[in-house]
C-alpha cells in the first residue's frame, strides 16, 4: 500500500512535495551522494589554523541514513514498506580565541527527503503523527562566548544565543544509538527555537538557564519568530561527579507552543536523567540513560491534561559490533487526523483531544563498523520494535485496535548511516555545559 501524500500546507512544504516522489523507491537515495560530496571540501580542511591569538579551529562533518521500514500494520490492519533517507545532516562546529567563541551550526535536509514524514508508530508533533516530521532546514546556528576559558577550564561561564536546543531534558535522539524516534520525543526534547542561554559550570555541577521563543516550527522553513523572543524559559542542573557519570534535571515553561499567536495551551515541563557513556575508541563503546519526563498542559494555571514518559536505553560496542536495547512508556495525545491521516490540523484548531494513548515499546538495534572508503564511514543497521498501544481513559474517542486492526505491531527497518567526517558532538549543550560531554554514537 503506497504512502499516503501530507494534505496540510506550510512553509517549505512546496518545495518538498516537488522533490520528493513515491513512484520509485530508488529516488529517495539520490541526496546521499550530493550531500557527501558537498561536505568533502569542508571535511577535508577539518582544521584551520591562524598564527595570532585569535587562531580558528574548524570541524566539519556529514551523515546520512538510507534505510527501508516494514510497519505491520500501519493502518486499518494493512502493513507498509517505505525506502527513504532520514537524517540527512551537514554539521559544523567552530572555535576561536582559544575556545572562548564557539559556532555550532547544523544544515538539515530532511525537507527533500522526508516531505510526507518518517514511518514511526506513536510518535507525534508539527501536525504528523504516527510519522516523524521532517525537521528545520536551519537546525542549529547558535554562537557560544565563554570569557574565563574553554570546555578544559575547572570553572567555566558561558553566553549562548541563535537557534537551537534549549536546555531541557535528554540530549537529541539524532546524537543517540537508535535510527527510530523515541515517542517522547516532543516531551523530553525542546528543540528549534531562538534562544539565549547561559550556562555556568563550577566542578562537577553546571547549571543553564535559557530564554526563549514558545512556539513551534510551522515547517521546515521556518526561521522562529522575533516576535516571541523571551515568552517561554528553562532551567537545567548536571552534576557530574566522575567521568562518563552524570544526572541531570529541569524544567521548562513554554507559552503556547502548538499556536503560533499564543492563545494555545501552556505547557510546564520536568525531566530527569541519569546518563553514563565511556567512550574508548570507535571499537569499544559503553552507554546507558534512564530518564523520566512530564508535560502538563495548561489552561491559565489550571491543568488541562498531564502526560508523562518514562525511558530506558543502553549500548554496548564490541570490535565495531554494536548492540542496543530501549525499553519506553509514553502517553500521546490523539488529536483530530486530517484526511491524510497521518496528519493533524497545525496549529491546532482548538485545544480539545480525542483520547491519550499509552506506548509501550521494545526497541533492539544492532550494528557493524565496515570500515570507510574515501574517508566515508558506513555502519549498517537492522532495528526492530514491538510496540503495544492502549487507551489510557475509557471510555475514548480514538481506540487503537480501531484504527490500526490490532493494538500490538511490529516495525523493523534496515539500513546504513553513512559518515563524512568525524562524530558530531552531543547536539543541545553549549559553552560551560559541554565541559563533560561524551557523545553516544
């Protein structure tokens, strides 16, 4: 059963619909090369160096991961299979003055590959469901000053400002093991925004706090708006008391961040984690998180409804074997579908909802390091979930055994990423807060 084409319009979206084709399952890996070519000049210079003070260090990288994915079922009781290229990314990452200004910058191009979105039961958010959304073009550009040093300064103060990651909660699942989007993506992340930030680390304690613009991307060209700047705020706490350890905690409070002129539903976010990652080369790999997160939107200061996630993921590397196990139980909103109906009305038409669904989902990936070619690194992937999905108050308006045939499915998707350049750091820590950064893939 072929996909079904997003009805919804927003900016970026035209240009998207154009490229993008499900004639032919061949076309969805044509970005791959043109995005790797594009990054070797770049990557090729990963480090430039000027004789003064002010001397620059550039590091350039790309990936890509071409994979095809078995939903069973997606919909109605009829299974799918879609090829595509998800994460498309040229990312870059630039200091100066000895580390005291910093540029991080991220170029996404899931517009040209994921118009209609990414098969990804229970996931939601940016008027997909059941689908990833594609995300901005513009993914990341915030620049970073830190007056006293470096990250390799015991104490260490920071300023960040630009658009990107906002401190709440875990890092971004593109920086982590899995090709698949947990569900709780849009309640343990908050991403995409004009932001100012400043982080402060003394030891093994940092603490951020951050300003920020509320709502959400209403495409994948859209830039933020001005006009917003400060209306929402978050707060993070990370101590990291030995290598490789930390926990971390926060809260955010965002003003209306499903309609862009602000008389949505507020939303007041907690999360906390408890991360480890030992990193002893790219054949020897450790890495586990346990995090706990909770959105309670809000009408004024009474709560209209609560969602919470709880998750759990770990990896282990081995000789460039690699293998992974998360373990997630989230509650999504069902928000009314559109005729497409992967798709939901955004912004929202009101603040009502049909039911929320509790996921529960099983997820193991496995993978090998086969080597590079050209200075590309491929690491091909199998990744299967078992996902299980029931009403969490009855009686509802959206019944899962309903709308897909079953409440019980399985998705399995193969592929590769493929790697220009070296790893990219942890995505969403900026200044002071990178001081104890390991990243996890």
């Amino acid at each position: 059963m072929a996909p079904i084409a997003g009805t919804s319009g927003w900016r970026g979206h035209d240009l998207a619909t154009h490229i993008h084709s499900h004639r032919a399952v061949v076309k969805p890996f044509a970005p791959i090369a043109a995005l790797l070519l594009a990054a070797v000049p770049a990557a090729a210079q990963q480090h430039v160096h000027a004789r003064d003070s002010a001397a620059v260090r550039l590091s350039v990288s790309a990936q890509a991961i071409p994979l095809v994915t078995h939903t069973a079922p997606a919909l109605a009781g009829e299974s799918r299979t879609e090829a595509q290229v998800t994460q498309p990314m040229v990312m870059a990452h630039a200091t100066a003055w000895g580390g005291r200004a910093a540029l991080a910058a991220t170029i996404n191009l899931e517009a040209l590959t994921l118009a209609d979105g990414e098969p990804n039961p229970g996931i939601w958010g940016e008027g997909f469901i059941d689908r990833r959304h594609p995300h901005t073009v513009l993914h990341e550009a915030v620049a970073t000053f830190s007056p006293l040093g470096g990250p390799h300064a015991r104490g260490e103060l920071s300023a960040s400002a630009g658009r990107g990651f906002v401190p709440f909660g875990s890092d971004d699942p593109m920086a982590r093991p899995f090709v698949k989007f947990p569900v709780n993506h849009h309640l343990a992340q908050v991403l995409e925004r004009l932001m100012t930030e400043v982080a402060v680390r003394r030891g093994p304690l940092t603490v951020e706090g951050a300003l920020f613009a509320g709502n959400e991307p209403l495409g994948t060209g859209d830039l933020g708006d001005p006009g917003r700047f400060g209306d929402s705020w978050a707060v993070r706490a990370t101590l990291a008391p030995r290598r490789g350890w930390e926990a971390s905690g926060g809260a955010a409070r965002i003003n209306s961040p499903e309609e862009p002129r602000g008389l949505g539903l507020d939303h007041h976010k907690l999360a906390a984690s408890l991360r480890y990652a030992e990193d002893r080369g790219a054949a020897s790999r450790e890495y586990a998180l346990v995090e706990w997160a909770r959105t309670d939107e809000l009408n004024g200061s009474l709560r209209s409804f609560r969602l919470s996630s709880v998750l759990a993921e770990g990896a282990l590397r081995r000789r460039g074997i690699e293998m992974a196990l998360r373990l997630e139980r989230t509650e999504r909103p069902e928000e009314e579908r559109l005729a497409d109906p992967f798709r939901t009305p955004s912004p929202h038409a009101d603040v009502s909802l049909l039911g929320i669904t509790r996921w529960t989902i099983a997820t193991l990936h496995l993978s090998h390091d086969a080597g590079s070619l050209g200075g590309v690194k491929m690491r091909p992937f199998v990744e299967a979930a078992r996902l299980a999905a029931e009403p969490l108050r009855t009686p509802t308006a959206f019944v899962p055994r309903e709308f897909y045939g079953t409440d019980r499915m399985w998705t399995v998707a193969a592929g590769a990423r493929v790697e220009l350049g070296g790893a990219h750091p942890r995505m969403g820590r900026y200044g002071a807060a990178r001081g104890h950064a390991v990243p996890a893939h």
